[in-house]
C-alpha cells in the first residue's frame, strides 16, 4: 500500500513516496529514469528540503499534484492495468527460462561483418520492455552488441 497512517493535519493522509516508487517498480515501470515520470518525479523533489532527493512522505494534497500530469498512466500501472498485469509472475518464468537456457553453448557467433565476429560468444542476456514500458533484463544486458539481424532471432 501506498498510503501510511500517519497523519499531518490537512486531510490527515501521508504518503509514502518510497512505497510509492516501490509499487510502480513492482509493475515494471522505472520512474527514476523513465521520462514519462519526470514531471512528477520533479515536482516530489521540489516539495523536499533537497532538491536532489525525494521527501519521504507527502500529504495527499501534496501527492494529487505532483501526479495531476500523470494520473492516468500511474493509475493503471499500481491497479495492474498494463499491457503485462502480473508482472512479478511474468519477470519469474521469464528468469526461470533465462537459467534454464544458460548453459546451452552450442552454435557460433555470426562473422557477416567485423563487429558481429568481435562479440564475446559467453555474454549472455535478455531484455524486455513492452509497449507500456515494463522493462526487465537479466545478464549481461549491459554489453555493448551490434544489433545487425536482431531481426532474424
């Protein structure tokens, strides 16, 4: 859940920005470095003493703000209305497939063009992001590839 118990006075609800964050990555989404969150992620910065770091609670008038420009979008992510619902369980089969293909070796790497032939054959990774911006990657994700025929995998 989102909202804590503790009360400020105003309308006597405290949100907790952190289980808040939480909730949304739980759902795939990354709203640190994701740039439909940026308006929001800015406005939750501005309301801390910090303007680099983001205030533990906000009031619930304080957060309807921050997410005016986004409501939508982050509405049906924390109600698990994207395009993948039951993320957690997705990323789970999704993992459970990456080691169980882990330690097939068989096969060669590509040699069509100079950068296809530099690729290390023991780098190993999947990444996915769907079309709401659920993202998700296990490995080696973080290696340079050419991506020359990505497209006939």
């Amino acid at each position: 859940a989102v909202v804590s118990t503790q009360s400020t006075g105003d309308d006597g609800i405290d949100l907790s920005t952190a289980k808040f964050l939480h909730g949304l990555s739980r759902n795939g989404l990354r709203p640190l470095n994701d740039p439909r969150f940026k308006d929001t992620i800015d406005k939750i910065k501005a309301l801390g003493h910090d303007p680099d770091s983001i205030p533990e609670v906000l009031s619930m008038e304080d957060f309807k703000k921050c997410l005016s420009s986004n409501m939508v979008f982050i509405t049906q992510a924390l109600c698990g209305n994207l395009v993948i619902p039951k993320w957690e369980t997705f990323t789970d089969i999704i993992k459970e497939i990456f080691e169980e293909c882990r330690p097939l070796k068989h096969g060669t790497v590509a040699s069509l063009t100079p950068q296809m032939a530099k690729v290390d054959p023991e780098k190993y990774a999947v990444s996915i992001c769907t079309i709401d911006g659920q993202r998700y990657s296990l490995g080696d994700s973080k290696s340079a590839l050419p991506i020359q025929d990505l497209n006939r995998v």
